[in-house]
C-alpha cells in the first residue's frame, strides 16, 4: 500500500480513474473518450457516486468479483463437463495468478471476466428465450467492457 504506483494511477489505469472521477460529478462523456470500452469507466464512476473511495475500494470490489469468478469457472465447469472438472478448474482457477494480480489493479480484466464468465453460465443454463435474452445482454456489456 506504500508503492507510489499503488497511490498514483498510471497509464491506462489514471485515464479509467480520471473518467470516473469526472463521471462521478456528473461530467458527460467528451468526443475524444470513444478510443476506449466505455463501460469500466462508468462501473468506476459509479463505485466512486456511491462512496467507495480511492485507492482500496474499487480492488476490494474487484477481489470480491475475483471470488464470484471463482464461482462460475467452477459452475461452468460442472454443468458441462461434472463436479470432478468443475473442482479442477476452481483449483486451477484459484492458483492462477493473473486472476489476483489483475483483481489489484484499476484495469478493466476482472470486470470483463465476470460479466464473460456470467453471460457464458446464463447461456448454459437458459430454458427459452428469456434466458437466451439475459445471457445477450450479460455478453454485450463485456463487449462494451473491452471490445478487442
């Protein structure tokens, strides 16, 4: 937490908590912020209005993502391959260090693996249209989340 980079945002990460910030005090978007996925800014923006605070709350909320991500890997797992390859994916899951080291940084990687995550288990589990319609628009804020 005494890391200058942990205080101060940097590249990519300063840009995301700049847009927030402004989006938080109700700033509308400018013509030059559609070079980038609009929605981590917003999901930031929306943290901060509520009164989550800089530096540690948005990672507290992405470690908690972190922990739904979890979940599902090993949900997706089960439901199509069996509780025994839905136990191994969790456990590779939860020994795969990038998930932790992106869940700490103000990037837009853990979002979007939840909500891929999230619109994947909708889809394996939809009975009808209604859960094929969840699942679509579950997949399409990942899109606007990070769209290459």
């Amino acid at each position: 937490m005494n890391s200058p980079e942990y205080q101060t945002p940097v590249l990519d990460a300063a840009w995301y908590h700049g847009r927030a910030l402004a989006w938080s005090e109700g700033a509308p978007p400018r013509p030059e912020d559609v070079f980038r996925a609009p929605l981590y800014p917003m999901f930031l923006g929306a943290l901060y209005s509520l009164g989550v605070e800089w530096p540690l709350g948005p990672r507290l909320v992405q470690f908690g993502l972190g922990l739904l991500n979890l979940f599902l890997i090993y949900s997706i797992g089960r439901k199509v391959f069996g509780l025994r390859t839905g136990l191994i994916a969790l456990a590779l899951a939860v020994l795969y260090y990038p998930f932790i080291y992106f869940e700490a940084e103000t990037l837009v990687t853990t979002l979007f693996l939840t909500l891929s995550l999230a619109g994947t288990r909708i889809a394996l589990g939809a009975r009808g249209y209604s859960g094929w319609l969840a699942s679509g628009l579950v997949l399409g804020l990942a899109t606007i989340t990070r769209p290459t």
